[in-house]
C-alpha cells in the first residue's frame, strides 16, 4: 500500500479500534475485537477483490469503526431492535469515518461515498455497497461462524446462514462454496443450502 492517504486513514481506524475493551484471543494473545475485525476484513478484499478503489477499502476497514460505542442492549429486544441497532450502527460508523477521511486530506465527496457504503445504501444497485456486504459476509463465515454456531440452536443457525447468503453475490457465493469449513459447518452450510 503506497497510498500515504490510504495508510493514515487506515492507521487512525486502527487506532480507534485498538481501543475496544473486548477482546478476542488471536495465535495466543489477546486482541481487540474490532481491531482485528478490521484487520480479516482487508485480509479478505485482498484476497478476493485485489482491484477494489481505495474508498472500498476504506469502508471495509471501517465496517465496524468503534462499534462498542452503540451497545447492543441500549435498543429494544428482538428484531426489530437488533435492526434499529444496525442501523444506527451503520450511521455512527459513516459519520466517524468520513470525519477522519476528511481530517486525513480527503475530499468532502469521497468521504460522502465512503459513507454510503457504510450505511449500505443502494445494496444491490451499486458494486461497491454489495462487495463490502460480501466481504463481510465471507468474513463471518470463515471467522466468526463456529463460535455463533457452537450458541445457538440449529434451527436458528440454519435460518441465519440463509438470510447470509441471500445477501451475497453470486461470486461471493461461489468464494464460500470454496472455502474450507470444519465438517460440522460444512454440513450446516449443506443445510441451509438444500
């Protein structure tokens, strides 16, 4: 990355989320959440989208910026506060971002665009919004799936999984039929697949 804009914005995120007083055991150590959160989710536009424009990149980085700020339970139970919840996170997430994308010498627009994504405006109508929700989604799958699904019955494993990957692009679906899963979750995906 030789982008010095590009670097010092994903410093300052980085910054920001090493702050995040839950962590998350990592080779051994113990992490901040989200920080490494950030971190699979570049590790994974690398990988499988390695032309992505640096305002994409950004987004990912920056999909879940400081997100202990907004907590769970200061919304309602249920649906549809787990969806205000999102929502609002999505805002916080955009507005902070685009706050340090400003602070770091980007232009008002660029950093306006870097917000749509992440309040995933236009989903299914603009590339970019689908790849971060891809990515996102691939991250879930290859990092976070066993530790959800070792707390939650299958039924609603199975439910989840469907409603994941009706979110995603056909490529996107074709990189988490490739993606080597333990036995137990392979056969979770088959599931919810038939």
């Amino acid at each position: 990355m030789t982008n010095s804009k590009l670097h010092s914005v994903f410093t300052a995120i980085d910054d920001i989320n090493s702050e995040d007083p839950n962590t998350t055991l990592f080779n051994g150590k113990t992490q901040p959440k989200e920080l490494l959160y950030g971190q699979y989710m570049t590790a994974c536009i690398n990988q499988y989208w390695p032309k992505a424009n640096e305002l994409l990149q950004i987004a990912v980085r920056a999909q879940h910026i400081k997100r202990w700020h907004l907590k769970r339970t200061e919304f309602d139970a249920g649906k549809a506060g787990y969806l205000k919840w999102r929502i609002e996170q999505g805002k916080f997430h955009a507005e902070l971002t685009k706050n340090l994308m400003i602070e770091h010498g980007y232009s008002e627009e660029d950093a306006e665009t870097t917000a749509k994504l992440l309040r995933k405006e236009k989903i299914k109508s603009n590339p970019d919004t689908q790849t971060l929700e891809d990515v996102a989604c691939l991250v879930f799958l290859q990092h976070y799936f066993d530790e959800f699904a070792a707390k939650h019955t299958e039924e609603k494993i199975i439910r989840i999984l469907q409603l994941t990957w009706r979110k995603m692009s056909d490529q996107a679906h074709e990189i988490a039929l490739k993606l080597t899963l333990p036995d137990h979750l392979a056969a979770l995906v088959g599931k919810a697949l038939a």
